[in-house]
C-alpha cells in the first residue's frame, strides 16, 4: 500500500506452532528474536536469520548456472567471438530466489545491427526445445531479450554493448567484502521494495543497483561497518529507513559512492540537471560511471520514500512481548509472509 503498511490480508498470512513468520525457522532462532535484551537486538538477530533463509538453494543456483551454460552455448554458437558475461545480483550473490539473471552480450559482429542482434538471440532461443516458457524483446533506451526460463522459472535479462554491468561486478564484490553488513541489509531492503512494486525502474521504482549503492552509501556515512566486528543490525536497518524515509532530502542531495577522496553527498543542482524538470528522485552517481545518474528515471521516489519512513517508523515503535500474530517480530511489521514466503520455507526445508 502507499501508506507504507503491509495490505490488509497480511494478517492472515500463515504462522507456524510457534508463533513466528517463514523466515524464523527453527526454535533457537525464535527465542533468539523473543527474549533478546533489546528490540534491536532482536531486530539484528531476524536480520541475520532472514539473510540465511533467503540464501540459495543447491538446486537454485543450478538452475542457474545452466540457464547461463546455455545462453553461452546458444549465443557462442551464433558469433564464436563474442562474451557473454553475466552481472548484477546473480554475479555478485546478492540475488532473491525471485532475482532475474542479467546478461550482456559483448563482442557482436559489426555487421550486426542491433536490432537484428536482439533478433537473432530471440530466434534462436526460442529454437531449443523446452528453454522459453515467455520471451520479449524490448526495444527500450538499453533494449533487451527478456525470457523467463521453463525449468527453473528464472527470468532473465539479456542486454548487448553495455559493458558497465560487467565492469562493476569487481567494485561490488568489493563493497560485500569491505560492508559485511550490505548482505544481509540489501536482502531486506530489495524484498521490502518487491513486495511493494518498486523494484522496477520502469514503474518508478529504484533498481537494484540503485538500492545498493544507497545502502553502501549509509555504510559508508554512519560508520556501521566496524573493522573486526559486527555491526548492529538492527540499528543500521532502522536508520536506514530514517534516513532515506526522513532525512535525506532528495531536493538538494546527490550521493556519491567509491573511493573518491569524500565519498558522501554532493550538491545535486551543481552536479546533474533535473530529470524532466522535477528534483524530487533520488540520484546516485554510479562509481563505475562518474557521467551516469541512477535513480533519475525513478519517479516513484515520493511512494519510497513514503514507506521507508513508515518502515522506519514500525521498526522504532516495534516492542517484545512474544513473536505472536499480536505480538509479531520486528521484521514481520515491515515485510510480509506472503504466499511465496510461505512457499520458501518448504523449499529450506527440504
């Protein structure tokens, strides 16, 4: 909902004998949420556990990995010379079991045109039996093929010429390296926004690049990432929402990530031009392109922002008294055990 709360039906969504939602799943892991000396301390406990459950499966990662054998075989079959690499959140880790693959293909022939590239993988993915369940192709500022994979269900992005995804899977690594805290917060921060409908830029929504530049970003600011400790989870994941609910002013302030001499904020007037006039979205200079401003096409920022601070202000208020449908945990007041949730914990289960 655009108030930030969860919908109505999320009340009635499935709890186990003991009280808690999907991603709690055994009872060490409840007590640790219920009887914690501090709410955010439970909170970073069910950060911990919510990263965990979200972690992919054997059976995840091999359907992936042979969905990109295949693109491999498919797409080396029709130019030997080109690279097909892949980015994004499936080559750093940092996916969601409902993640697509993103995909570039580097090194098409020049006598190719691009339209007629995007055509011809079109073709010849739609020419191996039992690959595609969908498949479009989308003529868009950066066109793409996008298919969605029968035997395992992924989807997949699959672009042409964009070398800048393939070149920031090293920085990013890097980012996971040097803020063991980005893990687990970006899982929670990307399920939040998918569950809303904002995870999509072409809904106004922020991409996942995006979101994780702005949770490096508070990292990088507050000094959550402590050397040779663990930070507070909790904390960090509340303020988070604070500061891009209620504090950050998205007017004025343009964010700036890397290893610049100042990483931090920037003078947003100074340094881009408004997208189509209007200064209210977020925009994050890409580190691995200084000329590149994320989050301009974002124009669902207001809706984001809107739920973060109702997000943060859940979080802050949440008190414990038993992980109940009454009483629920910390994370549950902001994310929901939808039907998929419910459907996961079979899957880790198993």
């Amino acid at each position: 909902r655009e108030d930030g709360e969860l919908p109505a039906d999320a009340a009635d969504a499935p709890w186990d004998a003991v009280g808690v939602p999907p991603w709690i799943t055994d009872e060490d892991g409840a007590d640790a949420v219920r009887y914690a000396r501090t709410p955010n301390v439970s909170l970073h406990y069910e950060v911990l556990q919510f990263a965990n459950f979200m972690a992919p499966t054997a059976a995840e990662e091999a359907g992936r990995e042979a969905l990109v054998a295949t693109l491999r075989r498919v797409i080396g079959h029709l130019w030997p010379a080109a690279a097909v690499e892949v980015f994004g959140s499936y080559a750093t880790r940092l996916y969601l079991p409902t993640s697509d693959v993103d995909v570039c293909v580097l090194g098409v022939p020049d006598a190719v045109g691009g339209g007629d590239a995007l055509d011809a993988v079109a073709a010849a993915l739609r020419a191996v039996p039992g690959l595609v369940r969908t498949l479009r192709v989308i003529h868009a500022r950066v066109p793409l093929v996008k298919m969605t994979d029968a035997a395992s269900g992924v989807q997949c992005d699959i672009s042409f010429e964009q070398p800048n995804g393939p070149n920031n899977v090293p920085v990013i690594r890097r980012y996971v390296r040097d803020y063991p805290a980005l893990h687990p917060l970006l899982l929670i921060v990307k399920a939040f926004l998918h569950q809303r409908g904002l995870n999509e830029v072409f809904t106004g929504g922020l991409s996942s690049y995006s979101v994780l530049l702005l949770v490096v970003s508070h990292l990088q600011c507050l000094r959550f990432n402590f050397p040779g400790g663990s930070p507070d989870l909790g904390d960090a994941l509340q303020t988070f929402f604070h500061l891009y609910g209620r504090l950050f002013n998205v007017a004025f302030a343009s964010i700036a990530v890397g290893d610049s001499p100042s990483p931090g904020y920037r003078h947003k007037a100074r340094r881009w031009a408004p997208a189509d006039g209007d200064t209210l979205r977020f925009s994050v200079e890409d580190p691995g392109d200084a000329g590149n401003e994320l989050g301009r096409n974002s124009f669902a920022a207001f809706r984001i922002r809107k739920v973060f601070a109702a997000a943060a202000a859940a979080l802050a208020t949440w008190r414990r008294g038993g992980a109940t449908a009454d009483h629920p945990t910390p994370l549950s007041t902001i994310l929901w055990a939808d039907p998929a949730m419910v459907a996961r914990r079979e899957v880790v289960r198993r």
